[in-house]
C-alpha cells in the first residue's frame, strides 16, 4: 500500500527530547530524530551550532511576530520548507504503477 512510507527506518520517527537554553530560559523541545538531523544539516550549512541555529531563529521569529507559538511544530514547518527546496526526485518503484495514497482508502 504504502510501501514508501511503511518501510522507512524505525529510527527517523522516534522522539528525542533535547534540553536548551533560548533567552535565558531552560527549555526543552521534543521532535522525531529525522527532523534534529534536518536541523542539524541546517545549521551546519548555515555555518552554526545546533543550540545557536535554534536561539537565532526563535529570536527571528520572536522580532518578527511579538511571540513564537509552538516551536516544535515551528521547527517541523522549517525542516519540511528546507527539505521541499533541496528535493530529490524518487526514483520510480517497479512493477506496477499504483498510487502512493489513497484517500478514499
């Protein structure tokens, strides 16, 4: 059905939960692991530490929009902006072409 989908490594969706400090508060963010290896490409290519991409970026969005709601989904929403601009294509499966979703399904 999904095969795709289904068949991605168990590692890339488990949670992990980091602590930091962002404007002189302790926090701490939970998200998937693939997504702290996004972050974590980005800030290298952004030429940053980890804890450092993430302070810039919350205080950007803080001057930017008075308050940051939700980081974590902030974080996803960036990791999914940044990988749809360096996107591959998928090579196509063989056998049969069928559908990768259904919504009727």
């Amino acid at each position: 059905m999904c095969h795709l989908f289904a068949h991605q490594p168990q590692r890339d969706y488990e949670s992990h939960t980091r602590s930091l400090r962002i404007g002189g508060h302790c926090t701490s963010i939970r998200l998937e692991i693939s997504f702290w290896d996004t972050l974590e490409e980005i800030a290298a290519k952004e030429g940053m530490s980890l804890a450092k991409f993430l302070t810039t970026l919350h205080n950007e969005v803080l001057d930017h929009h008075g308050e940051v709601r939700n980081f974590a989904s902030l974080l996803r929403c960036s990791c999914l902006i940044y990988r749809s601009k360096s996107a591959v294509v998928v090579p196509a499966f063989s056998g049969a072409a069928a559908p990768l979703l259904d919504a009727a399904e």
